[in-house]
C-alpha cells in the first residue's frame, strides 16, 4: 500500500522490530543511527529500499529514517518483501548488486534539486517568477491543487524539480497547508517583506513578524533569509542569533520593491552556493575531491556577507568550525603585552581560516575580522568531522594547510603586498587626477604590474548608474562585490580613484581598501574634512600623499597635515618629479628600498659606503632607519645631504664628539650636559622636521618610562637624532612629550623592523659596522679582582719606566653594558637576515677604540664598506633576478 510520509517525519526507528520493507514512490528520505540530530548515514531517493535488510535477517531496526521532503513510500509486509527479494535467481542476482551497492551509500550527495522556499509575503508571486526565468537550472512550482497526503500532489512537486539545479517553491501566507508543506522541506526558506506601505516599526505585530509566529520561523526552517524593503533593514535584527554551530539562524538581506534584478540576483546566489559545488574546487581544501564529495561538503556550508571590520573568530574560543573566503580579506591578529595589536597574517579569496583549530583540536589562538566587506562559507566542526570522516582525502588537505601555518613562524610569513589602493583627493583638481593616471602608469611601467584605475564612471558603465552606492546587504551590492573580486582577480593591483566631493563612491572604495591614501595639494587648507572621519576607521592603513611645487628641496608645514591624521606615512611629491611618485609608489606597494643603519659609535662615517654603493648599482633609496651615531647617517641622507659630504661630516663629528675634561658636568643626570651636543646636530640638520624630509626617515629610541622602542618620524630631526644618539650616563636623556628618550642601540643595534614593513616585497639593507675591539679589550685584560685603582692606572701611563697594565677603558664597559640585551636578540636578528627582502652587509672595522677614529680612518672604513656592499648588493640583486625567472 501506498504511504504519505511528511518531512520531518519519521518512516522507522532504530530498535523497532522489521515487520515492513519499503521502496521510494516519491520524494526523498535520509537515515541516522539515532534521533533526527544524529549524523546521516545516507540519502534514499526514487526507487531506493528501506528497511528491507531487517526484514530479511529478522533483525530490529539498525538506524531511524526520516523523511527529508513530504514524500511517498510503497509499503511491504514481511513475507511480501521476502518473495520479492529472494523468490528466484533474478530477484537473488538484483539483491546482490543492491547490496553492494548500500555499501556506498554513505558517500553520496543529497540528490537534486536544492528546494528553496519563497513566501512573498506582499503579493510579489508574479516578481517571483520574472526572476526565477533569469536563472539557469531553476524551476518553479506553487501551492495550486495542493493537499496534504495528496499522492498526486506530491509526486507533481518531484516532477516539477526532477532536471533542475534548484527548485523555488513559491508560497504565499494565506495558503495555509502548503506553506507549512515549504518551511518543512524546503533546504532554506526566505520571506519577502518589501512593503514600502508596511509598518516602519517592523516590531511585534507587524506581518513579517505573524508570519513567522505562524509558521514557526526561523527555528523551523533548515536556513532562513528575510528579504525586506532598504528603508527597513536597520530595523530588523539582521545578525540573528549564532547557533551551537556558528551559523546565523537569520540573514536579512535587502531588495528594491519590484525589482526584478535584485530578486534574481538573490535566486542566482542560491544556485551557485547552494547547487554548484564545483567552485569548491578553488579551494585547496577541497582539491582532488570528485563532484559527489564536492556536492556533501556544500551541503554543510552556510554562506554569508561580513561587513569591513566584523568579527569572525576571537582568540580563546572553542575552535567551532572554519570560514572559507570567497572573495575578500581577512585578517588575524593578537593583542600583544603592550596591549598593541599585532597582525599575524592576511588570507584572501578561496583561502580557509579557522582549520588549525579544528584539526588540533585546540582553541583560538587569534583575533580574525573582515579587511574588506566580504563573503564567507562557514563550515562547522561537526560537520568538517563528517566529511573528513566521509572523506579522507579532506582530512589529508586539511591537515597540509595546518600544518604550514604551525612549522612555519608567523613572523617568517610573507605577507601580501596591498592589492587595492584607495587614492582619496581631499581637494579634487586637475592635478590629483593627474596624479592617478600616473600612478597607474607608474605601478605598470616600473614595477611591472598589471594595474586597474576604477572611477565611479568605470564601474557604472559596466554595472549601471547608482551601482556604487549601494551599501552592505542593500540590492544589488553582492553584484557589485561580485564584479570588483572578479577585477581584483585579473589584476595585480587596483586603484580606487576616489574624492571627497563623492561620498558615495569613497564610502564603496574604503570598503574594498587595503591601503588609503589621502591625496592633497601642499598649500591647502591642511584641517581635516569631514568624511575622513567616517573613512579612517578600523585598521586600514593610511598614507598622506602631499603634492609640492617643482624644484623644492624639502617641505614645509607638513607638521600642520598630521595635527589630526594619523597616517604611516607621508609621502611628498613634486611637480616634474617622476622619482617621487615611483618612490612612494614603491612605498604603498611595500617595495620600497631602503637601509638600516646600526649604531657605529664614532665609525658611523663608514656606513656612507653603503649609500654610494646604492648609487652605483642605480639603486633608489626610498627610506631609511638608525639607531646611535647610525641615526645621523639615516637623517643626513633623508634629508639629501650628498654621501661624500655626509662622510666628510661623520669624520669631523668624531672629533668634536671627544669629551674634554673642561666639559665635564657634576655626575647627576650623566657626565655632560649635552649642549655641545646639541649644537653639533642642529649645526648639521639645521631646523628641518622629519616629517618635511622628501625620504621618509626613522630614528629609533628607548623610552626609559615605558621601555618602549619608539622609531621617531615626527619633530625636529636634529632632535630625534640627538635621542636615538644619547648614551646613558655621558650625555643626559632627551625629554619630550612626557617621554625618556635614550640611546635606541640598547634593544636595537640594527632597527630593520623600522624599514621591513615597507620594504617587504623589495630591499631591506642590514648596514651592519661590527667591531669585536671592546670585546677583545675585555678578554686581553689582566684581572684585578674587586678594586682597581685609576689614580696606579694613570701613573703607569705617565711614567715612561714603568709599563701600564691592560686595563679595560670605561667606554668600552659602558658600550657593553649598554647593547647586553642585543645579545638576547640575536635569534631575531637571524631571523631578519633570513627574511627574502633582508641584505646582510657586514663589515667589521676591529682595531680602533670608541673615540680613537681619525678622518683619514673613517675614509678608509667608508670605502671597505663600500666595496663589501657592492659585493652583497650584487648577489642579492642576481638572486632576486633569478627568483623571478624561477618564478
């Protein structure tokens, strides 16, 4: 006889005695090992037997089947099921392959279509069914002549549905049975509610509110979305609740009153993510998969936009699942002990973040939020342990993926270089404008990138006008997020050209940025506009890009820029200066080149060897760094002074940096007052702030309060240089602005992490003037035990019979003490030369003392330098070049 089974329902338990057999009429079944929340064990369409196992062994049930949609079975008693099976040697053969045949069954995907239920709550059945025509592989069936425990009714849904890739089963709330027959066994169920005419409150009482009381939404459906009118999307929870599966039990998307387009771009979605598994195959998690396992991991996929800035995973909690991207950027990150957050990797379109956690089975151990407005697949534990269960091969991908990001320190990640960079002209003329074209030529003719220029004018003639000012979950903004991934995945490099004049449009480019740079003319008004407030939010970078009149030497006024922003960088560009825009192009793009100079002590002058050896191989330097007497080489060369001249200067410097007995201060704060001091650097850099300098410069320093290593990049550059220069006890602390200021070598002898950020995909040089002097001064020493006298010391230097014991001179114990920690650091330091943008030039300079270097020395050490810098430089040029042809 023939049995109407309803979704949800149950067709047999496990453990009840087999007195019945069943075959599939119509519809579609799914069998558990115990109650409807137990894992499936397989998926039982047309023609498939139930039960029939039991029946012939005489056993009780094994497993519990339930009815997937409202379906149809032919029931058999006991004896009747017998006969059929096994009444002859056909029947016997036909047994046999069905059996082997149930042995597979676990591997197999929900059979076709995916059921998506439409309840047009406004009367919107005949928009329904426009969209659903602009949707390849979609039918559509509706209530009419339908009838609970209708056979005939039944079996003309399953008809309906039998070649398509998705089925729309349209329902409208006053048809009673056959919504409820939708929100049972749909797959997911959206409800439109796009009445302009509506209740604006949205709150109890309203009718999307009644429909899902009556109904029984969200909790009945097996994925819900709300479709409501744009003026009542703030007013609707649109988050939803998370469940225990990570998944949102409600997405509220928007959609235009009579909008064909957006209705159908929804349905198109639905086809893609839900009935399409073969993008899946983008994913490395998913590769070497066959379309039937492609088609059980989308089953278990729950997609969904996240807004720029939205959190996804906080370091600490239960590793829930996992977020497949497909096409945006997250962004994981820790906070660190000095409360600082702290970027540990990015992962763009069709990479997987949260695996490492699953297969650990440890909790998060960081922070990941949107970079960009994107689209995730959520994946949960239970369901990722049902398909690695299922299929090995998903277990193995996931487990290589994870154990890359664990052998293989974060901070040796190669991060990714920005991809879309937002210019935003704060005053729009022709010169920024300008200035956009030439980036884009800039990025493609030096850098060898293939480069995209978007205006608002470039997206809309392909997407229409308005299109760029559609916001998160509003019509049509999947379509163009859609279009902009596809953008972003046939070019290198994006340019968002944007002002402040468009709001609109600034608002969809800083969505999509990895990188804003505020573009304006160095004369105007420096205050801040308006809508930099709303955009320079979140953790996106920001650059200041000042345009400067031709001919200039260094700005002015920049101080005025930063009063308000706080931007990373600030580059300065002149007019008719190509060299510029191609240094800050290299800048923004993190291929900048540039040196860090370490602290030299009185042979910094030596460290000039390694800037003529970048203008000998034509080498342009984009940005420099040091720390101690390298700090003046770093300024002197940002601030354009000619590296002879520079060298000429460091020897002199040597000099007058010997400290005279008359300049000796009562030793309260250090030894001297640091007035001559003071007058040696503003002699040499004069009153020019850093942030003026045309090459960007960092001068790294101690903060005693706070021990914090500050790379200073702000203020009066003679200043930055007096602290990054100021050893303790000889020459008193630099105060300013509430801080401390010291030495920087004391933690940093060589500051490359000043310069690495920005010079991560081109040439971070390592300008490295060893002197294992001090250290051979202390080994050769004669020990003297407790007590030395200075006064016998000194006597025995003075008196030509008598011969002066090897003593150790102060400044060489204090230079010791001071880099101690250095010797601590020395795993990072390795770890930075192993860095691929790292050049290591190193030179040892031994034999001199901490005052003892002449001019003449210092020239012979600059010109040792060069030489081995040249040699280094060549090397890592030549294997760079051979990368790229590897590559």
């Amino acid at each position: 006889r023939a049995r109407v089974i309803r979704a949800r329902e149950p067709l047999i338990r496990a453990g009840e005695a087999s007195d019945h057999a069943y075959v599939v009429y119509s519809g579609l079944f799914e069998a558990r090992p115990e109650g409807p929340e137990g894992h499936r064990l397989s998926w039982m369409s047309r023609g498939a037997w139930i039960g029939e196992l039991g029946v012939l062994m005489g056993s009780p049930r094994t497993a519990s089947v339930y009815a997937w949609r409202d379906s149809v079975v032919l029931e058999f008693g006991a004896d009747e099921t017998r006969a059929l099976l096994t009444g002859d040697a056909r029947s016997l053969a036909a047994l046999t392959r069905h059996l082997m045949k149930r042995g597979e069954r676990s591997v197999d995907p929900r059979p076709r279509p995916f059921a998506l239920g439409i309840i047009a709550a406004d009367g919107d059945a005949s928009l329904v069914r426009e969209a659903v025509g602009r949707v390849p592989n979609a039918a559509l069936v509706d209530g009419e002549g339908w009838g609970d425990d209708d056979i005939a009714a039944i079996e003309r849904v399953e008809t309906r549905g039998a070649d398509a890739q998705v089925l729309i089963m349209l329902a409208a709330p006053e048809d009673d049975a056959w919504t409820r027959m939708v929100v049972r066994a749909a797959d997911r169920v959206a409800v439109i509610a796009t009445d302009p005419a509506g209740d604006a409150a949205l709150g109890a009482g309203d009718r999307l509110a009644r429909i899902e009381e009556a109904f029984g939404l969200p909790e009945g459906a097996r994925g819900y979305d709300v479709l409501v009118h744009p003026e009542h999307r703030l007013m609707v929870d649109g988050a939803g609740e998370r469940g225990s599966a990570g998944q949102r039990e409600r997405q509220t998307l928007t959609l235009r009153p009579g909008s064909v387009d957006d209705l159908a771009d929804y349905l198109h979605l639905a086809v893609v993510e839900h009935a399409m598994p073969g993008d899946l195959r983008r994913f490395e998690l998913f590769r070497g998969l066959d379309d039937s396992a492609l088609t059980q991991a989308q089953e278990g996929i729950e997609w969904r936009m996240v807004a720029r800035g939205e959190p996804l995973i906080r370091a600490g909690d239960a590793s829930d699942g996992l977020y497949l991207i497909q096409f945006g950027r997250l962004q994981a990150s820790v906070t660190s002990t000095s409360g600082e957050r702290v970027t540990l990797s990015e992962s763009g379109a069709y990479e997987v973040v949260g695996d490492t956690g699953l297969i650990l089975e440890s909790p998060r151990t960081a922070d990941v939020h949107a970079k960009r407005d994107s689209r995730v697949g959520f994946l949960s534990a239970a369901s990722f342990q049902r398909l690695q269960a299922a299929i090995p091969q998903l277990g193995r991908n996931a487990a290589r993926i994870a154990s890359r990001r664990t052998l293989v320190p974060s901070d040796a990640l190669t991060k990714p270089a920005p991809a879309n960079i937002m210019l935003l002209s704060l005053d729009p003329c022709e010169r920024s404008a300008a200035l956009a074209r030439a980036l884009e030529g800039c990025l493609r003719d030096a850098l060898g990138c293939s480069v995209m220029l978007l205006t608002r004018a470039v997206v809309e003639r392909h997407l229409g006008p308005g299109a760029v000012d559609r916001g998160p979950s509003e019509p049509g903004y999947r379509q163009l997020l859609a279009w902009l991934h596809r953008v972003s995945m046939d070019h290198e490099v994006v340019i968002y050209a944007s002002d402040a004049g468009d709001p609109g449009w600034a608002r969809c480019c800083v969505r999509q940025a990895d990188r804003l740079v505020l573009v304006a003319a160095a004369g105007r008004n420096p205050g801040l506009r308006r809508l930099e407030r709303e955009l320079a939010v979140g953790d996106t970078p920001v650059d200041l890009l000042l345009m400067q009149p031709a001919g200039i030497t260094r700005a002015a006024g920049t101080r005025l820029w930063l009063r308000e922003r706080d931007c990373e960088f600030v580059h300065h560009v002149r007019e008719g200066a190509p060299g510029d825009l191609a240094a800050a192009a290299r800048r923004i793009m993190t291929r900048a080149n540039g040196i860090a100079f370490a602290g030299a002590v009185t042979r910094a002058a030596a460290h000039c060897g390694v800037a003529r050896a970048f203008e000998s191989l034509s080498i342009p330097l984009d940005i420099t760094s040091g720390t101690s007497s390298g700090s003046v080489i770093a300024g002197g060369l940002a601030a354009g002074i000619d590296t002879l001249e520079l060298r000429e200067i460091i020897a002199d410097l040597t000099l007058r940096a010997r400290i005279r007995f008359h300049e000796l201060h009562p030793p309260i704060t250090a030894l001297t007052s640091g007035k001559k001091m003071d007058e040696v650097y503003q002699g040499i850099f004069g009153d020019v702030d850093l942030e003026d300098l045309l090459i960007p410069c960092r001068l790294s320093s101690l903060d005693l309060l706070t021990h914090e290593l500050l790379y200073l990049d702000r203020g009066p550059l003679w200043r930055a240089a007096r602290a990054s220069c100021s050893l303790p006890v000889l020459y008193p602390p630099v105060t300013v602005d509430g801080r401390v200021l010291v030495d920087g070598g004391i933690v940093s002898y060589i500051p490359v992490n000043a310069i690495l950020p920005s010079c991560h995909h081109g040439l971070a040089v390592m300008s490295d003037i060893g002197d294992p002097t001090p250290w051979e001064v202390l080994r050769e020493a004669e020990p003297y035990g407790t007590q030395m006298s200075g006064w016998s010391h000194l006597v025995d230097r003075l008196v030509p019979w008598r011969t002066p014991k090897s003593r150790p001179k102060i400044e060489d114990i204090l230079f010791l003490s001071m880099i101690t920690s250095n010797s601590f650091a020395e795993d990072r330091l390795e770890a930075a030369t192993k860095h691929p943008a790292v050049c290591h030039v190193y030179q040892p300079l031994p034999g001199y003392g901490m005052f003892d270097v002449t001019p003449a020395v210092a020239r012979d050490f600059e010109e040792r330098t060069y030489r081995r810098a040249c040699a280094d430089l060549t090397t890592w040029l030549e294997r760079g070049a051979s990368s790229s042809r590897d590559s």
